[in-house]
C-alpha cells in the first residue's frame, strides 16, 4: 500500500501538491494558547513529509507562478493605503520597520558567516527566524540566479526550507513572548489598560454595544410627541443639533398632512415624527411614555445602502467626527469602513484615507449626493481585470530583471519577485484615482495571498524532504542557536529606537514591532 502511494505521488504531483496544502492548513489550525503554526509553515512541514516519503517531482515555473501571484496580490491589496500613509502619519512606523528589517539582515548575514552557514542555509536562518515565509521565495529566486552547477543550486534551495523549519517556531513565539510579556515590563505598563487608554483616545468605547460613534447602525421609527417630550417647542434643526448623537428628522405628520422636516420647523404636541437614530437615543430623547406609532405613509422613506470608494482629496485626512459635520452628511450613516480589505473601527478619531471603502446607508438622494463628495459608488462584481493582472505582473517582472545597482563589489538586481511586488503597489494605487482599472475583487485577492505562498512553500517542503533529516542532523542546533540571536536583535534594537528616538505610543510601538 505504502508502495502504491509514493509512486502514486511521484507520477501524479499536481495532487501531492493539494494533498500538502490541505494538511499544511489543518497543521496550521491547531493552536497551543496564542502560538499556531498557521497554514504556510503547517505547509511547510506538510511539504518535507510528502517529500521525505516520496521524492514527487517539483517544477520550478509552477512555484514562481505562485510566488508571483502571492506578490502581486499583497502589493494591490496595500497599494491603495502605502502612498496616502508615507505622505501622512507612516513615517515613524516606517523607520521602525526599516530599522527592525536592517537589523534583521544584518544579524542573519553576521550569524551565517560565524556559523560558516552556505547561502541556503542562510537565507532560511533568516525567514525562519524573522517569520517571514515570503523570503523564502525571494531566496529562491536570488539562488536560481547564481552562476553555479544546476545541483548545487537545488541543494541550496533545499536547504532554504531545511533553516527556515527549524528556526520558525521560535522566531514565532520569541516575538510574541518579547511583545507580550518581556517589552511590557521594561516599559513598565499593562497591556489590557493601555490598549484601552489608546481606544479612547480614538474615540472609541466598550461601555455600550458596538462602539461609541458619530455614524452607526440606526433605527427608523414613527413617534407621537405629547406635551411633556422634551422635544417639543424645538426646531427641527435644533433637535438634531447633537454632536454627541447622530440623530435625524425625516418627516412630520401635522393631523392629515404628511410634511417634510425643514430645519425651522418647530414641533408641536401630537406631531407624529419619523426618527433615525440609534435606539437607545431615541427612548433617551424621547422619554419613555412616547408612543410608538405604525404609519406606512410617514415611514415609506426610500433607503439604500451603497459602498463607495474614497477618492475625494478633501475628505481624506479628516477623522469621522469631522467628516460627520459635512452639510452632504445629513441623513447619512455609516455602516461600515475598510482598508485594503481589513474591517476598521467606526470611531470619531478614525481618519479616512484614500482608498477607503465605506459602506453608507440613507435615503437614496442623500446616498447619491454623499457618493459624490466621497467618491464613486463601487458595485459589486465578481470579474477579474485579467488583462491588467497579466500585463502588471510581466511589465513588473521586466523592469525588476533589467533594473540592478552597485552594492560594494557586487550588483544587487531588483529581481522578478520585488518588479512584481512594485507593479502590485503601482496598480493598488492607480486604483485610488479611477477604481474601475484593474479590478480585482478581495476574494480572488485572499485566494492568491493565502493559497499562492501556502502553495509555494509547500513545494519547497516537498523538494527538501529527500534532504530535510540529515541536514538537521548536520546543522539543526546551530541553526536554532543562530535562529534566537537573528530573532531577538531586531526586536531589541526596534525596542530601543521606537521607545528612546522615535517615542512611539507603548501599543503602536508593540504592534509595529511585530509588523516590521
């Protein structure tokens, strides 16, 4: 049986392939308290397994294919944000990943050459320890550009993956236990409590479902006013003048006739008025003896809800409480706000940006008139720019073999990897100013993000296994020994520049440390 499966594996690899990609996610889904090892190094060690037991035959353009794929989509999915976040409020999270990733080099070329590690090796030392899987790939393709025999350079790549599997988990856990628990008590604070402090400065509350927002989820809802509603004897306008609550007047039935709420308008006992707001404000304004009251006529507001792209030079900087006082908003709330497919907080100190999708909901001439000042409503679609994908990835490709510059004695080429990653960005980008170019929606994006580099390593793993063992045996505590120093120096070193030169808030200071 056993028989029958390896040659099974060794003339079929296109399965062998989805078989390591369906084991590395379920690895990746166990979890021992916060640590996981997550789909891509559950594909790798899935990878050296299947490789270790069978050696399936790995084709060398399939794994660039997907590399590139999982290059392009991380580059369009953050293209629209990188620019309007450089120019703005990135520069110090920036530096401190600059930082980090020099550190990070330099550590992982001094420790190879004291532990006289080959290239291979080297450079897994350093995705492993960084955990930085997507290294892997770019390794690769610097090794398949070295002038060397064909062998030499596979053994090299192999031993890519062999560095990077010993030295991922702690390169994993060493950055979670130096952010959770050892860089909290040099700064001698409580994470719980910060992060809260950080929230409200924001604006941002956990005393009542949801959070305390100027846009929020509504209500629409008919109410009789009587005599001792504190809204009577006040206009129209001056019932919604409440800059702690969004709260809008639609409509007024005065006996028979059905009236629209001018801002001068003032309410009279036994108006009956249609209210947008949060629940909870309306019975806090209204009072608890208002009567509710069914009426389809007063109540027949047209309401859409549209996601709208953000492209507007004016609205992009402002936080949402300023952007909520816009005389086009009145009417308007937000259901939802994200970026580069991450949902975001909805709190008044968030600031907008270009490339922000919101999803707005009102009556339909006032959605129409917001999409305008805000941008352009997207529709949903499931097509892919085709054209502009293939196009963008082999122009990116182009310009990163033929663009190179001196370092030294040697000529750094920017490679097909990061030509690729540039043309993801530029594209990402180029989206901001017309977002009907290169159209690609966030589920094709997720697929080649996730199942692209998960598919990538897995293939290493697959090439490494034959070799996996006894390069462990020959370099396995030295590469783990190494793999400490290269994953706690950059951390150290970030530490002390975020929090001495850059004095970056304790949170976002932790949380670029383990971005960077």
């Amino acid at each position: 049986m056993l028989t029958w499966l390896e040659q099974f594996l060794i003339r079929y690899p296109e399965l062998a392939l989805f078989l390591v990609i369906a084991a590395g996610y379920w690895i990746g889904s166990f979890k021992i308290g916060a640590f996981s090892l997550g789909p891509v190094t559950g594909a790798l060690f899935a990878g050296l397994v299947v490789g270790d037991f069978a050696h399936v035959p790995v084709s060398s353009m399939t794994k660039s294919f997907l590399f590139l794929l999982f290059l392009f989509g991380v580059g369009y999915s953050v293209g629209p944000q990188f620019v309007q976040a450089m120019k703005r409020d990135g520069l110090k999270p920036v530096l401190l990943a600059v930082v980090v990733c020099l550190t990070g080099l330099a550590a992982a070329i001094a420790v190879g050459r004291i532990l006289g590690l080959d290239p291979g090796f080297a450079a897994g030392l350093m995705s492993g320890s960084l955990s930085q899987s997507a290294a892997m790939g770019t390794a690769t393709d610097a090794v398949n550009g070295l002038a060397m025999p064909e062998a030499q350079r596979a053994l090299y790549i192999s031993h890519i993956a062999v560095a990077d599997a010993v030295c991922y988990i702690f390169g994993y856990a060493g950055v979670i236990m130096w952010c959770t628990v050892v860089a909290p008590a040099l700064l001698k604070i409580d994470l719980r409590d910060e992060a809260l402090k950080l929230e409200r400065s924001l604006g941002m509350s956990r005393a009542k479902p949801g959070l305390a927002s100027a846009w929020r989820k509504f209500e629409l809802r008919a109410y009789r006013l009587d005599e001792h509603s504190p809204l009577i004897g006040s206009t129209v306008a001056a019932a919604e003048a409440r800059p702690e609550h969004r709260l809008f007047i639609h409509r007024i039935r005065r006996g028979e006739r059905v009236l629209q709420a001018e801002p001068g308008t003032i309410l009279a006992p036994g108006d009956v008025i249609t209210i947008s707001a949060p629940r909870q404000i309306i019975v806090e304004l209204i009072g608890s003896r208002a009567e509710e009251v069914e009426d389809r006529e007063l109540l027949d507001i047209p309401l859409i809800s549209a996601d709208v792209f953000l492209i507007n030079a004016k609205l992009a900087g402002m936080n949402l409480q300023e952007a909520s006082q816009q005389d086009w908003t009145h009417g308007l709330y937000l259901r939802s706000l994200s970026r580069g497919g991450q949902e975001l907080p909805i709190a008044p100190g968030v600031v907008l940006q270009r490339g922000d999708l919101l999803r707005i909901v009102g009556p339909e001439p006032v959605v129409e008139n917001a999409a305008k000042n805000i941008g352009v409503i997207v529709a949903p679609s499931n097509s892919i720019d085709f054209v502009v994908l293939g196009l963008a990835i082999f122009f990116g490709g182009v310009v990163g073999v033929l663009v190179s510059f001196p370092v030294g004695s040697i000529k750094i080429a920017l490679s097909t990897s990061v030509g690729t990653l540039l043309a993801g960005l530029l594209v990402g980008h180029l989206r901001t100013l017309d977002p009907r170019f290169g159209r690609i929606p966030d589920g094709a994006i997720s697929l080649m993000t996730s199942l692209g580099l998960a598919a990538f390593v897995g293939l290493t793993g697959i090439h490494a296994g034959p070799i996996f063992l006894s390069a462990l045996r020959d370099s396995g505590i030295s590469l783990l020994l190494g793999g400490m120093v290269v994953t706690l120096l950059p951390q150290i070193v970030g530490f002390c520049f975020g929090h001495f030169v850059l004095r970056m808030n304790p949170i976002l200071l932790l949380g670029g440390l383990t971005g960077a």
